[in-house]
C-alpha cells in the first residue's frame, strides 16, 4: 500500500496533476463510426454506460465472464419452451408420445428438443462454475451480499425448473423421479401432506400432475427473468465485478466494459457455443438417461432411480441419512450454508480475494473435489461401501468445508 501511495505521489509531481484529475473520465462519449451499433447505443445515456462505459477492473479475467453467457442460454431456454410448448401435449397419454412426435415429425422439432435438453445441462454447467468463481474471488461477501442473495434465489428458482422440466416427458425415470422427490414435501410439518396432494392433484402422481408440472415450469422462467435483470441491477448499481487480486478493494484506475471485457466475453461465448453445438449434433442423449426413452409405467419400478447429473450432488446427501426429515434439512442446508456466507465470513479486510491466500487454495481445492465425489456417489447404488462414502462425504462438505475453512482461513 506505502508503495502505490507513493507512486501516485511521483505521478502528481511529474504531471502537476492529482489522481483524480488523471483518471480516465469512463462516461465521456468517443466518436464512433456511423455504421456500429455504437451510434444507436450512444443516443440512450443508460445503455452507454451499462453497455459501454461500465467500469470494470484492469486485470479481470475470462472466469467473469459466464455470467454473460448465462444470460444467452436463458434467451435459448425461454425461445426452445414456447416453441415445444405449440406442440406439447400435457397428459398421461400423449406426453411421452407427443415428446416423440416433435422429434420425428416437426420440422427441426428434433433441433428444438435437443437445443432445449442440452441447454439445461449447459445451463447448470456454466451456475456451478459461475458460483465457483465467485467462491474463489470471495465475490459474496459484504457489500456484494444482496447480489449474492440474489443470486442463491435464482439458482434455487432454476432448480425448480429444471426439474418439472424433467418430469414433463412422462418416461420412466421421469416418472419415478417425480414420485420420490415429491414425496419428501410430505415431511414439512402439518403442511407437507397437503401441498403434497395440491401438487400432485391427488393421492400419487397422475394424470392432474402432468398439466400443474406444465403450467409452473412455463411460468418459472418469466419470473427468472426479471430477477435475473435485478441480479444484473445490482452488480452495476452497487459495486460491480469484484477485483480478481484484491477482491472489494477499490477500482483506482478502471477500464470500459466496451471493447475490453466484450472482447473476452465474445472468446468465451464462441468457446461455449462451440462445446454446446459439438454435443447438440454429435452426442445429444449424452446428459439423458436411457430409461427415460422409455414410458412411464407405475406398476413397473424403475431398478436404479437416478435424476439429472445436476442435482446428484444433492441427491447423494439426501440419501446419506436414513431418516426423510433429516435427509431433506441436510440437502437444504447446502443452501443455506451458501446464503449465510456473506454473514459469517470475515468482511473486516479489503483483500477479499483468495488468490494471495495459500491455506484457502488447498481447501478450495478440497472442496471442489468434496463436490465432483458427491456427483458420482449420487448415481451409484445404495450399497457398501457408498453408504459409508455417502456419509463421509455429506459430513465433510457440510461441516469442514462449509464453516471450518470458511471462518478459519478466509
């Protein structure tokens, strides 16, 4: 610090001029050719300065740059729905049929469904790498705490969606999948059981749940939406991007979101875009389970009931402990540990990020590989040894992981 203090003292010695006075004024307007986009951008003062003038710090890097990317695969999912929405068929007896008439018949009805699937997977893959991000730069903590409450409510909303999504095509594991994670509503004192019928429409899952599981996974996303533009506001408005060396500490000499970050937000989208359309045309039953080609039969018990490879971390530590009330305030407590970060890190210091911190890195590291070893027990049968390996691995995300080494060394 003695060391930048004194070279802004030489700068004012040698220019005559003070820090503030040097800086770079980021709203001042730059005469753009008539042909770009600029030229409509500069007539709307608030799209200049969120879209070209926003200041971002000098050394951000590429890991930024997903939550951009997040929002294009959200314009994917919201354009894909409406258009499967114009040929889904809501029932027992004509999803899974209907599902398969779109693939076969529609033209490009098999681009549609796969650019939908696919983007769900991509979708979560691009979260839990944005909430890796912001894990590591310590991005959560105070005063960012309302954009990471925010965020917690957004992945949860996503969450929900994905997973009425799953349940819409009325095949095997759909249908069992419904019935096992619906049923935990039933353990929520006096009220369980009541929503538990609202949902499903009746006693078990049946023909009134398919038309209710429609109807919220078409309205989720209109309320995702506009949160998501609130997530946007309140990065912009409160602090922005967080430094990747210095975490909150103050932006002394920034530089313009245009060209600079867009540049390597564009890098990012066409990598991205690449990766999504290789599995989109080559492999696009790649993140699908196979038994979920096959209609859902209630009397026919699905042998080895799986969901989607994203919520196996969760459903590993749902199925650490025995006991249904106990398994469900374990799963939900990962997100509460994650919305309690803000409030029980230590935000005293300006040095937010992890980058200068060597004990931190080892159990970020730790932590990451907690995550991945739940996602595979999640698939795995509930046998020896993954019933001691479910156990071990719960308790050491949610007790070690998440409050020892968050309070300790951060």
């Amino acid at each position: 610090m003695q060391q930048h203090r004194e070279s802004h003292e030489h700068r004012e010695a040698y220019t005559g001029k003070t820090e503030k006075e040097t800086r770079p004024n980021l709203l001042a307007r730059e005469p753009s050719p008539p042909s770009t986009i600029l030229t409509l951008i500069n007539e709307y003062p608030i799209l200049y300065r969120e879209l070209v003038a926003y200041p971002t710090p000098v050394n951000i890097n590429y890991w930024y740059g997903f939550g951009s990317l997040l929002g294009l695969l959200l314009v994917n999912q919201l354009i894909t729905g409406v258009l499967l929405a114009c040929y889904y068929m809501p029932s027992i007896d004509f999803a899974f049929s209907s599902i398969d008439y779109i693939i076969r018949d529609v033209n490009y009805g098999w681009l549609i469904r796969y650019m939908h699937s696919n983007g769900a997977s991509f979708f979560f893959i691009l979260i839990y790498i944005h909430i890796a991000r912001a894990l590591y730069y310590g991005s959560y903590k105070k005063p960012r705490h309302k954009l990471w409450l925010s965020g917690i409510v957004l992945f949860l909303l996503i969450m929900g969606t994905a997973f009425l999504g799953y349940v819409l095509p009325w095949g095997q594991m759909s249908f069992w999948g419904a019935t096992v994670i619906t049923n935990f509503l039933t353990v929520i004192p006096y009220l369980g059981e009541p929503l538990a019928i609202i949902l499903w429409g009746g006693f078990v899952v049946g023909e009134p749940t398919i038309p209710r599981f429609f109807g919220l996974h078409f309205l989720l996303p209109f309320i995702i939406s506009p949160l998501s533009i609130l997530h946007i506001l309140l990065l912009h408005q409160d602090t922005g991007s967080s430094n990747p060396l210095l975490g909150i500490a103050d932006i002394k000499e920034p530089i313009r979101f245009h060209p600079y970050l867009q540049l390597k937000d564009m890098l990012g989208g066409i990598f991205v875009s690449i990766s999504f359309f290789f599995f989109l045309f080559y492999y696009p039953n790649y993140f699908s389970h196979s038994d979920n080609y096959i209609l859902a039969i209630p009397s026919n018990t699905a042998e080895h009931i799986v969901p989607e490879w994203y919520f196996l971390p969760f459903y590993a530590i749902l199925r650490a402990i025995p006991n249904k009330l106990f398994g469900v305030i374990a799963m939900f407590s990962v997100f509460l540990i994650l919305a309690l970060l803000p409030f029980i890190s230590n935000s005293r210091s300006s040095i937010t990020s992890t980058k200068l911190n060597s004990f931190y890195n080892i159990y970020y590291a730790i932590f990451i590989s907690t995550v991945i070893l739940l996602g595979w027990l999640g698939q795995c049968i509930v046998e020896e040894p993954y019933i001691i390996c479910f156990i071990l691995g719960t308790l050491f995300y949610t007790f070690v992981i998440c409050f020892s080494f968050m309070l300790i060394f951060y």
